[in-house]
C-alpha cells in the first residue's frame, strides 16, 4: 500500500522531496505558472485564446451564411431549369404547328440559338453568384465583411 505524503492530499508514495502541494495540474505551484499554459504566459495565451475564439465565431458565422447561400443558389438553378424547360415546350408546340419541314427546321435553329444564348447567360450568372458568395464568405472569416 502506498504511504501517506503528508504535503498531499492523495494517497501517492511518498518520493525523492519533490512532492506536490495537491494543488493539481491547473494549480498555482506547477511548471505551468499558474495558468495551465507552459512557461506562464497567461496573457499572451489569454490573447491567443480569444483570438481562436474569435475565429471560430467567425467561421460559425460563415457557416450559416454558406448554408443561405447555397439555397439561393439551389433556387436560381431551379429557375433557369424551369425557364429552359418552358422555352423548350414553346418550341416544341410551334414545331407541332409547324406547315412544313423547312419551318420545323427554321425553329429548330431559332430554337438553338437562343437556348446557347440563353446558357452562357445562365452560367454566367451562376458564376457571379458563386464568385460572390465566396468574396462574403472570406470577408466573413477573416472579419473585412
């Protein structure tokens, strides 16, 4: 059974003179200095800590922002699908109607034309929005909103 260290609260052997106050790893009287941090740099640490806290904040913040962006951004996909999915039966209808080959083929090109010009401008849209959303986000992070 161990001995009684009579300087400690614990039943630890008694051992070469270095016996500890009880005041544990956080105590005062520890290599620590007294904050829980090595060589007692408790403002530097106090500062760095709040500095990581502020960041983690920060980033939280971001987060929920991401998460709202990425819903708009959902959205407006939606949009562009629903208007490329109506211009499509447009032209579908006028193709039904159509009097002749030569008029199908006439909306078939229209048709075309229009829908590439239609997806740079859809894409070009999206990227803005990504491009945005990713200079807030950074903003955010590093706080130069």
């Amino acid at each position: 059974m161990a001995e009684q260290n009579p300087g400690n609260s614990t039943s630890e052997p008694a051992g070469d003179g270095a016996a500890t106050t009880g005041a544990g790893i956080g105590g005062a009287d520890n290599a620590f200095g007294g904050d829980g941090m090595p060589g007692g740099s408790g403002d530097a640490a106090g500062g760095m800590a709040e500095g990581l806290r502020a960041a983690g904040e920060r980033m939280r913040a971001a987060g929920g922002q991401i998460a709202g962006q990425g819903s708009e951004l959902g959205l407006r996909m939606l949009d562009q699908a629903e208007t490329n999915t109506r211009e499509a039966f447009r032209m579908m209808r006028a193709a039904a109607q159509a009097h002749d080959m030569t008029e199908v083929m006439r909306l078939q090109s229209e048709y075309l034309r229009e829908q590439s010009t239609r997806s740079v401008a859809q894409a070009r849209e999206i990227g803005e929005l990504i491009a945005s959303f990713g200079r807030a986000t950074i903003g955010q992070m590093t706080g130069k909103s």
